[in-house]
C-alpha cells in the first residue's frame, strides 16, 4: 500500500507542476510547417516562444538594442492599405508593431486574430506623434481618434525576417 500512495504522491506532484506552467517555448518540425503560409525568409529559428515569454524579453530591452527571437502569437491588427505591418499580441495588455525587413514582403490585409510564427529583430523604440497618426490610418481609425494622437510613446518594435500564418 504504501508503495501505492508514494506513486500516487509523485505522479500528482508531476502533473500539478506541469498543468501550472504556461508553455515558454516550443520546437517546430517542417511536416508541421505545411499548416502555415509563409511570407518572406524562412523561419530557420528552432526554438519558438510563446508571446507571454517575449513580453517580459522587452521589459528587459533598452532603447537601440536588439534581440533575435522567433516567437508565435495572435495578430490584432494589420495595415488595411496593403499589409505592410501588423500589430500582434504579447501579453493580455501589450502588442509590437511587426514590420517587414527592408519593406520585402507583405502580409494579407484580412489576418486579424489568426495565429502567426514570426522570426526576426526585437527592439523597443519611440514613436513619434507623425507615425502614430500615420499608422491610425493605415488601420482605419476616424479623424477624431487620429487628432487625439498628442504624445510620443514608448513602443515595442519587430522587423521580422519571415511570417508563418496558420492557415
């Protein structure tokens, strides 16, 4: 019995700590690859994070450094006009504004809320009144939420390299 109740103990202990932790990072496989459209270079990075785990690397970045990463997330907003950025969700709270290496590629204008892989450059940056506004209407925001653009703010950046989205 007490052999029983020591297994028991361990096998609770293994699942509790697992169920616990979210999912850091991940190995993707190319046979997985064939459920995704990919756009630009492609993703050659083995290890991908999961977009809670890039959150907290941009806390830790200063403004003009950079971080190679490949992470996966959701988009939750994309240029209306032709695809030339996204914005994709790190946190419950927090988004980078993905653009594209040397303006190479683009992405569909109708990927909101799909799932994607992207490869490249983290950064943090300002951005300026001029390119917040810019940006708001690129995304199809009225002149009145454009016109309440007054102040530079911090920004979570990323050119990416490549773009896998889930089809």
């Amino acid at each position: 019995m007490n052999k029983n109740v020591f297994f028991l103990t361990v096998l609770l202990i293994t699942i509790g700590s697992c169920t616990n932790k979210e999912k850091v990072s991940f190995s993707i496989k190319n046979t997985e690859l064939t459920n995704f459209d990919a756009f630009g270079d492609q993703i050659s990075s083995q290890q991908i994070y999961h977009k809670n785990a890039i959150a907290e690397k941009y806390e830790s970045i200063k403004e003009g450094d950079t971080v190679n990463i490949a992470f996966t997330s959701t988009v939750n907003n994309v240029c209306k006009a032709k695809g030339c950025w996204m914005k994709v969700a790190l946190d419950t709270d927090k988004e980078t504004m993905v653009k594209f290496k040397n303006y190479g590629f683009f992405v569909p204008k109708d990927i909101e809320n799909d799932t994607v892989i992207v490869e490249g450059k983290a950064f943090v940056s300002e951005m300026s009144v001029e390119d917040q506004r810019h940006f708001a209407s690129d995304a199809g925001k009225t002149k009145e939420e454009i016109a309440a653009i007054t102040t530079p703010k911090k920004t979570y950046s990323f050119i990416a390299e490549g773009v896998l989205i889930k089809k």
